[in-house]
C-alpha cells in the first residue's frame, strides 16, 4: 500500500571541503539519506537560502519516491543500499509519513484526494496484476510497453515449460 504526501522543499548545504559547499534542493525525508551518505557532520542547514524559482513543493506517491530514492543512493561497498540504512524496509519508510501530532516534525500525509484514474491508469493497473500472477516482479514506474513485453515473455516460457513437462501424447494435442 502507498500514499500519497505533499512536501515543501527544502534547502541544504553538501560541504565538500572546508572552501567548497553545494546547495542542495531536496525535500525533508532525503535529508536523512545524504547524512547516511556522506556523514552528519557534511550536511549543513541551507534555510538561509532561497529555493530555486517556482520550487515549492511535491506530492508524491511513497512507493515511487522509496524507488526513486533507491535508485540514486545505490549502495555502499557492502551491497547495502543507503535508503535502507535509513529506512531498512519501505514499510518503515511509509510508517514515517505517518504522523498525527502536529508539533511532530515529521512528514505527514496529503489531505488531498487521489485524482480520478483514467483508462490509461486501469489499464496499467491490470497490466501490472498480469505480470505479477505471472511471477515479473513488475513496479509502476514500468511503462505500459515493457509491461505487455513482459508479459507475454512469462507467458511463452510458461508455455515452454508445459510443453516439456507433458507427455508425448499430451504435446501432440
């Protein structure tokens, strides 16, 4: 299950060197990533400077930003990527946009509804079901092509796989 959050962006500095530091625009949650990347002690506060023009804020769905997340911070030496030293399971992640108090400064979920889907999105929700009856660990951020292509490969070695376990007569059929 995901939701759907809206975040303000928010400013930070990446000391590289004692002369050099790189602002950064991030939202509040990939703040905790790059501590876990390159330390505490090199992400510095940024709120001193302004977000880029027309940088306010983004909604996003949990599922896809965890993805996202994973895709950028792959991984350290040891095969263990850096948003699962934050969070070691999506639903950890998920449970910290979770909160109900409102001094608690942690993300909170959008009040806003989901927007209606279209016949595109049924369409790839159905694509998606498809492919996973079929054991392709299909994720919604594959497109509605690699999706179809996807699928009727695990059907054809389905397929294969059937014609080789039947008996002789049976494949004759």
């Amino acid at each position: 299950m995901s939701i759907k959050v809206t975040l303000p962006y928010v400013m930070v500095l990446l000391a590289r060197s004692i002369a050099q530091q790189t602002p950064l625009c991030v939202l509040p949650h990939e703040v905790d990533v790059l501590r876990a990347v390159h330390g505490e002690d090199k992400i510095l506060d940024g709120s001193h400077i302004q977000l880029p023009e027309g940088v306010t804020t983004a909604t996003f769905d949990t599922e896809e930003e965890y993805s996202r997340l994973e895709q950028i911070y792959k991984g350290d030496r040891n095969g263990i990527g850096m948003v699962q030293t934050v969070w070691p399971s999506y639903k950890q992640f998920e449970d910290s946009f979770d909160a109900d108090d409102e001094d608690d400064e942690r993300p909170k979920k959008a009040a806003a509804q989901e927007p209606e889907k279209t016949e595109a999105d049924l369409e790839k929700e159905q694509l998606i079901a498809e492919a996973k009856d079929l054991g392709v660990h299909a994720t919604k951020n594959w497109g509605v092509d690699k999706l179809k292509k996807e699928i009727a490969l695990a059907k054809e070695i389905a397929f294969n796989k059937s014609l080789k376990s039947a008996t002789p007569a049976e494949a004759a059929k």
